[in-house]
C-alpha cells in the first residue's frame, strides 16, 4: 500500500530526523492545522507501521559495527540458519540481498573476537555453510533519512554513529532502557518504563541523559520504503586510497543527493557505503558514473546490491551487546 496523501509525506518528512517532535512543531513547521497533524500522525502509525526508532551513537558504546555479507552453500537448513542469527544478541539487523550475496547482517560487537564467536556458534549448530563471505568494520555511519519526500527543503544536520567517539559509561539499567526503546512499537517512556520495571522518572531522567551524552543521537522515522513506491539499494565503493580528499567527495555524493539516504565510512575490501532509495533500478547507472566520475583519477570499483527484505532489524537488540 503506497502512501499518496500529500500531507502525510509533508509530515513523514518533517519526522524524517526528529521523530519524538510533538505535533504542535509539526503543526508550525508544516502552517498546518495541529488537528490535521494528529490525524496524519495516526494514520502513518496505523496504516503503514511508522515507528520512532532512536539513533543510538554505538562510538560512545564501545561497540563497532561490522557490515557481513554472506551466501549459504545450501537451501536445505536455511531457514533455521536464518532464525538462529534472528536470534543472536548482536545481530541488529538481518536482510535479505539480490547481487553477490544472498544474506547481510550487521554485528555490533565490542571486541573483533566476537565476530570469529559469532560465525563459529553457527557453524557449531550447522556445519560450515557460509560462502563468498565479507566483513566490513564501519568507522562512521551517517543517516540522512528520506530527503527525497521534500527535495527542495534544506534539511540541516544528519544522526552520526562514530567509531572514534569517547566512551560514555553506562550501567545495567541504562542498557534496559535503550534495548527496550530501540524495539518497542511504543513511543512513550510510560510504556519503557513499566516494561523493564523501573519508575517513571528514573526513566526519564536516564532517557535525558543518554540523549545529552550523545548516546541516544536523535529519533528517526522508520517505515518501509515499499509504502513509498522506492527500492532500497545500496552501493559499495572502493577507491583503493586512503585520501581525505576521496573521502569528502565519496559524502558529497550522498550529501547533495535526496535518494542517499546513509553514507559509510569503512575500512576492508570496501571503504564506504551509500544506501539508496530509488523508484527505479535504472537510476543506478547514472548514480555509478557520479561516482566514477568524481574520482576519475583513481581506480574505482562500485557494487551494487538490492535489498530484498529486512529479516530483522533494531539499533540495539540486546543488553549483551554492551558487554
């Protein structure tokens, strides 16, 4: 079901990076009635499953994410294989891939050993049935979300993860609060609150702080883009140099450009990374020569992957992963 009312895009937008605004911004942002927000509030919520989801700085976690992408060597035990990594603690998202890979998941660890734990538990359970694997630590991940909904607006600011961000400490109760904020389908610290059984302004207070610690980033705005007519690709580039220079040009790209809606920076066979969200998989070839062409002096190999499917997905799927 593709989302056709102007005024829930325009408000879809304006949520696009600060998902926990209250109606009344909107409403002023938008010279808009207040009324008219609430209605396309709820009706995003309940016709098309729009969440806020926080944007958790895994740089002041200690934590680093690994991109993995994967195939299996056979269909006969996929779907258990798939629910075992559904249920791993690091696992913060799962999709499926058309491409050079079948599978992808990110891995959020806090030592480089437990990604060898990780594939070695499966393997364990399934025998030796990864294939044409890849791993991929991501330094950077900056989110610019679906600028495409207002092109002609200015949106100022993006939500950053850093792997090179100071540690904030953080306890048990801490890490409670943000496994329950980054998967419950509620918005409200009432419901977080009473589902880790913790009171109301202990919650709030530690909420507050993990946002003012740079922790908690911001909220997004989270929906599937198939409500918006759009495929989600993303494209892996390497430029075989180490230059800031290649760097800056590589975000440019994805910075002046609405359909990017993430930019990467990595280090392994990939240095960085642009998701997209297109209406078509013809714009790719266009997209692949922007990049080339900005660093045309520079060996360049750009692929492309399609994600099919998000298997699972959540910024923190677990108190385990700070641990």
């Amino acid at each position: 079901m593709t989302i056709k009312d102007p005024l829930l895009c325009k408000v879809l937008s304006a949520l696009n990076l600060k998902a926990h605004q209250s109606v009344e911004v909107t409403a002023k942002q938008l010279r808009v009635k207040t009324h008219r927000v609430q209605y396309a509030r709820r009706a995003l919520s309940e016709r098309y499953g729009l969440t806020s989801l926080p944007f958790i700085n895994y740089g002041r976690l200690g934590v680093v994410s690994y991109l993995v992408l994967f195939s299996l060597r056979s269909d006969k035990r996929r779907s258990q294989i798939i629910q075992e990594m559904i249920k791993h603690p690091r696992v913060g998202w799962l999709g499926e891939l058309a491409g050079s890979f079948e599978l992808g998941c990110a891995l959020l660890v806090t030592d480089v050993a437990q990604v060898g734990d990780f594939f070695q538990s499966i393997c364990d359970s399934f025998g030796d049935v990864f294939s044409n694997r890849q791993i991929i630590p991501r330094l950077t991940f900056e989110w610019f979300g679906r600028r495409y909904l207002s092109p002609t607006t200015k949106q100022h600011g993006s939500l950053t993860y850093s792997a090179r961000d100071t540690i904030v400490s953080v306890d048990p109760l801490d890490l409670k609060i943000l496994t329950a904020l980054a998967n419950s389908r509620s918005e409200a610290v009432q419901s977080v609150a009473k589902e880790i059984g913790a009171s109301y302004p202990t919650v709030i207070r530690r909420v507050r702080r993990l946002e003012e610690t740079g922790v908690i980033e911001g909220y997004l705005a989270s929906i599937d883009p198939e409500h918006l007519n759009r495929e989600a690709y993303r494209t892996l580039i390497q430029t075989g140099t180490s230059s800031r220079d290649a760097a800056a040009r590589i975000r440019k790209i994805a910075e002046d450009d609405p359909r990017a809606t993430y930019f990467v920076e990595a280090i392994g066979p990939w240095e960085f990374e642009i998701g997209w969200e297109l209406e078509s998989a013809r714009e790719l070839s266009a997209i692949t020569a922007t990049i080339s062409g900005a660093l045309s002096n520079r060996l360049v190999q750009v692929q492309v992957l399609n994600e099919l499917s998000d298997l699972t997905w959540s910024f923190f799927p677990s108190e385990l992963v700070v641990s």
